[in-house]
C-alpha cells in the first residue's frame, strides 16, 4: 500500500487464508489449489499474539505468531494475479514455468515500488 499524503510505502497483512492442495482421487495427480476460509488480520491479531513461537535465528528472543506475520518471517509463492478470467497460474502455465511467473510477478511488484522512489 502506498500511502501518498506521507509518501511511504507500507505493507500490511489484511487477511490470511490457508490453501489446500486438491489431489485427483484416483491417479493421486495435484489438480490445483483450493482457498479454504479467510481469516481478518485484524480480528485475530489477539490470538495470534497469545501464542510464542520457536525463533530458529535467536534462542533468546521471545516471538509471538503476531510478531513473525508482521516482521514477514515467513515464505509465500504468487499463486495468482488479479486478471480478467480470474484464474490462477496453474490454469494457464504448469512447474517450472508457473514457478517463473510468480518470481516475474514478485519482480514486476517490487520494480513498481522502486519507481515510486525514483520520480
């Protein structure tokens, strides 16, 4: 999000939805992704600060399941982009080049962040 009035770019956390892997029943074959539920950041920001976590980069540091979501210590893949036909990358592309359309993807984003800086 970029917030014009104090021309900062900040990102925030709106919702978090878990993503089921939906396999073929009878060849096993992965036949796509399924959202399950979403879940308000904000709504759950109480519970999820509740609950400690296992920091693996510093035994000494107490960290919340709040704490890792909002310092973003955690690995996520682009599985889509908002698109006309509303379809995900495994619906027009498959492995390896699914895979390259989500870094291009995460390219193109951060390539629109860093031309905000340079106008």
């Amino acid at each position: 999000m970029f917030d014009k009035n104090r021309s900062v770019m900040e990102v925030r956390i709106l919702a978090i939805c878990p993503v089921m892997e939906v396999y073929d029943r009878n060849t096993g074959d992965l036949r796509g992704l399924q959202d399950m539920f979403w879940i308000n950041f904000e709504q759950a920001r109480n519970l999820l600060a509740a609950y400690k976590i296992y920091n693996p980069y510093n035994f000494a540091q107490r960290m919340s399941y709040d704490d890792a979501l909002r310092k973003r210590f955690f690995i996520s893949t682009v599985y889509k982009e908002d698109n006309t036909h509303d379809r995900m990358i495994l619906d027009y592309l498959s492995s390896t080049d699914a895979l390259l359309e989500a870094e291009a993807i995460k390219n193109k984003m951060m390539e629109f962040e860093h031309s905000l800086w340079e106008n």
